[in-house]
C-alpha cells in the first residue's frame, strides 16, 4: 500500500505528539517528584533545626543563588539555547553542527564559570562581616556551599542538552539520585542528633549535588561521542558565540530579573520581619511551587517542540497544540490549586508541626496568586521558541517592577502576619 502524503503528514504530527507527550510527562514526574521529595527533605528538617538556624542555611543558599546568577549572560542564557538549537540541528539531521555547538558553548561556560567561582569566593572572605549582618556567625556556610557554583553552572545547562535530545527521563533519574543522597544525609543525622551542625547539613547539600552532577558529565561526554558525522560544515567558536549572543542575551535577561525576583525577596522579608519569618515565607513559596509545577512542567517540552516545528515551518500545527495543551492545563491548574486550598494546614500540621500554622494565610494567598501564571507560560514558551524573543525583555521588565513595588508596599504596610511569640518560646525550648 503506498503511503500518500497526507499520511505521512498525519503520521509525524501523531509522532509529535507523542514526543511531547512523552516529555511533558516526565517534566511533570520530575517535578512533581521534587515537590514529594522536598516535603521529606523539610519534614527531616524541622525536627532538627530551629527556625532561625534554618534561615541561616536558607539565606546562604540564597546568596550564593545570586552569584551564580551572573552566568544567566555567561553566555546569555545558554540552558534556553540548548533548548532552541538542539531540536532544529536534529531535526534537520546536521549533527556536525549540533556537536560543535554543544562542545563550544561548553568551554565558553567552563571560561566564565572558573573566574567567577574565584571572584565569589573573594567576595565571600573580604567582605565577611558585611554577609554576617544577614548570617551572623554562620558565614563559613557560605564558603562550604560556594562549590555550588560550579556545579550549578553545569549542571542545569547539561539537563538541558539532554533535554534537548528528548532525554527527559533521565533528568528525572538524576534528580532521584540527588534526592536520596539528601535524605539519606539527614535521615543519618536525625538519628545522631548530637552531631548536628548547620556545616554537616550544609556538606551534605553539596554531595547531593556533586553526584548527579558527575553522573551527568558522562552522559553528555557518551552522547557526544555517539553522534555519526553528517555532511555539513562545523561551526566554529565564533559562530557558536554568535549564536548564543544573538539568541540568548533577551532570554538571559528576563531569566535574571524572575530569579532576582524570587531571590530577593527573602532578603526583603528579612530586613522588614523579625528572626525566623523568612522559614515561613520560604514555606509558602515551596507550596505554591507544587501548582506553579503544573504549569512550568510544560515550558521545556513546548519550547523543544515549537522550535522542532516551527524549523518545519508547521505553524498551524503550533497553534493547534498550544490551544489544545492550554484549555487542559488551566483545569488542571485550577483542580490542583483547589485541593492545595483546602489540605494547606494539614500539610503545616504533619510536614512542619503546628506551632507553623501562622503562616497558613500567606500560603493560602500563594497557592492562589499562581493560578495567574498559566497565560504568561504559554507565551513565553511560544516567544523561546520563534523569532521573537526581542519582546521578551519589556514584559518582563515591566511585570518585574510591578511585582517587587508592590511587595514592599506589601511588607510595609501588611507585612507577614505571624506570632512572634511563638518563634521565639520554640527557639528558646530547642535551645
């Protein structure tokens, strides 16, 4: 039987959806996953930690997230690169190009990654005291977490090469892997409780880190490997980097200022609240993390398959998917949020115990404010993965502002309402 056209254009549109379905699954299971594995992780934490000890590591982390921000134009945005050029260069079979434009976009992270490790870490030891207005005695956790900034300079930026290739699943493998180095750490000091030190916990961030990161260094080196030579020319170093900087600089810039965003905030809550309100502001913005999952849990998938099509000029097909994907994904959102609504203080109760029910409300707002996420995803995915990236930076810029004015005005005027009571008579008991 000969197969028309019309069948084969049906067959590679049924093919499409069955990439991205595939990879939005396991996006969601990864996600989701983190989200489970997040609430363990917290579970064990609180029960070995006081509030403020917790906020101290918190802080930490938050710093050292900064930093590593800077590779968000070190090369602009390589990780939503991977994510655009990969799928074109295979879907045009020219695997010449697509090797050396993941070989060298390489070396120029590895270039920019080195040098700002150093410089961080110089930071950190010169200006010690100014870190311990925020950290107090715990600014050594800043030099043993420093590490991390080497580690997530690469790491997020492989997971996207694989994902890239349509390898989602073993992102997902990964994350299971650094997750039980995590738990296995804690659930070992919980059952030793007279060694615990906030730099134990610290190290064991770091090892839980350090071995997906390993594990994924040699997937990406066999992949490379692996790839048969095509016809087509090599890029060179300079045509990568003009890649990178024609694509990436608009991306970089809206991922800096949603990261800064988020990062920011924590710093904000600890100069406007009392001791230990940055542990329940940072527990609302985890919850709200499981329905803001749902919906980032289609952002990679889409953008790999919009550029996939949108390389075969296929557009229609485009619209069909992100009309279809859009209409499910906001009753998902909205089924989700719900429940989240109503289990939110048994989650405080069992996860975090109930003297942390004063943070209910802000929790509840959270969940809520996410629902108003699911139209902007979309979008975004849909400007990654077109010609129109340049539009990106004015809408972020202006959400951005709105959004940071009108969290101080909120912490002003509302602030996090909590009993600074309670805090205090728990940090005493623990003490």
């Amino acid at each position: 039987m000969i197969e028309t056209e019309d069948n084969k254009g049906n067959k590679k549109e049924f093919n499409e959806y069955k990439i991205l379905a595939k990879n939005s699954f396991y996006s969601f299971l990864n996600s989701y996953s983190g989200f489970f594995f997040t609430m363990i992780t917290s579970t064990i934490m609180a029960r070995i930690v006081t509030d403020i000890e917790w906020q101290y590591l918190i802080l930490a982390l938050s710093y050292i997230t900064l930093f590593s921000l800077i590779l968000t134009f070190l090369p602009p945005s390589l990780g939503l690169s991977f994510n655009y050029y990969i799928p074109r260069f295979r879907t045009l079979k020219q695997n010449n190009k697509l090797k050396s434009f993941v070989n060298y976009a390489l070396i120029i992270r590895l270039i920019c990654v080195l040098p700002l490790f150093v410089i961080s870490l110089s930071i950190f030891v010169v200006l010690g005291n100014v870190f311990g207005i925020n950290l107090h005695n715990y600014v050594y956790l800043l030099y043993i977490l420093s590490p991390l900034i080497i580690i997530n300079g690469f790491d997020k930026i492989f997971h996207d090469i694989v994902r890239g290739l349509n390898m989602f699943r073993i992102v997902f493998i990964l994350l299971i892997v650094r997750y039980l180095v995590y738990i296995g750490g804690l659930l070992f000091l919980f059952m030793n409780k007279n060694i615990i030190s906030l730099e134990l916990i610290a190290l064991i961030i770091l090892l839980s880190n350090l071995i997906p990161f390993i594990i994924n260094f040699f997937i990406i080196l066999k992949i490379q490997m692996s790839l048969k030579k095509t016809e087509e020319e090599s890029l060179t170093f300079f045509n990568v980097f003009k890649y990178l900087l024609k694509y990436g600089i608009h991306l970089s810039i809206r991922t800096y200022l949603s990261k800064f965003n988020r990062e920011f905030r924590p710093q904000l809550v600890s100069f406007f609240e009392a001791p230990g309100t940055v542990t329940g502001y940072n527990i609302a913005n985890h919850y709200s993390d499981v329905s803001y999952e749902a919906i980032g849990s289609f952002n990679r998938p889409l953008t790999i398959s919009f550029s996939s099509l949108d390389a075969s000029n296929k557009s229609e097909q485009i619209e069909k998917i992100y009309r279809n994907l859009f209409h499910y994904t906001v009753f998902f959102v909205l089924l989700i949020t719900g429940i989240l609504f109503f289990f939110t203080d048994i989650y405080v109760v069992i996860i975090y115990t109930a003297s942390r029910l004063e943070y209910s409300t802000i929790i509840k707002l959270f969940i809520i404010a996410m629902i108003f996420n699911v139209q902007s995803s979309f979008f975004y995915s849909l400007l990654r993965a077109s010609e129109k990236v340049k539009y990106i930076v004015p809408i972020t810029l202006v959400s951005i502002c709105i959004k940071i004015v009108a969290f101080i005005l909120g912490l002003i005027f509302f602030g996090i309402k909590v009993d600074r009571s309670t805090i205090e008579q728990e940090t005493k008991e623990r003490s």
